[in-house]
C-alpha cells in the first residue's frame, strides 16, 4: 500500500516546486527550516522522484496534487 503524502508536505512541494528557499517555505507555513529540509526527500521517495528537478517536473505536468 502506497503511503499519501501529508498537507504539509504538498505545501512544502508547492514551496520547492515555485524554487523557494527551505528557510522562505518555513516561514511561509510557520515552521522550522530543517523541519522542509526533511519534508522534501520524504516528498521525493513518496512520489518515487530521483532528482529535485523530477519532482518540479512532476508538479508542473499535474501528476501530483
């Protein structure tokens, strides 16, 4: 069974995906720079992403929510 990623972590992928710092995304949603720094290869492996580019790439054809 495939694990859904969280609220939390879609916002941090809109954050990354709009090339956002991980400091600028935590401010943003009001929580701790390394807090976005885990979120985002958590994100990655969900969404089966090998590269930051692949996920921003994902996100810009509508394959992830």
């Amino acid at each position: 069974m495939e694990r859904r990623s969280s609220r939390r972590e879609r916002e941090v992928v809109d954050g990354v995906v709009e090339y956002e710092a991980a400091k600028v995304i935590a401010i943003d949603l009001d929580i701790g720079p390394r807090t976005v720094v885990v979120y985002r290869p958590n994100t990655m492996m969900t969404r089966k992403a090998k590269t930051l580019s692949d996920l921003v790439r994902m996100k810009s054809i509508k394959m992830i929510a």
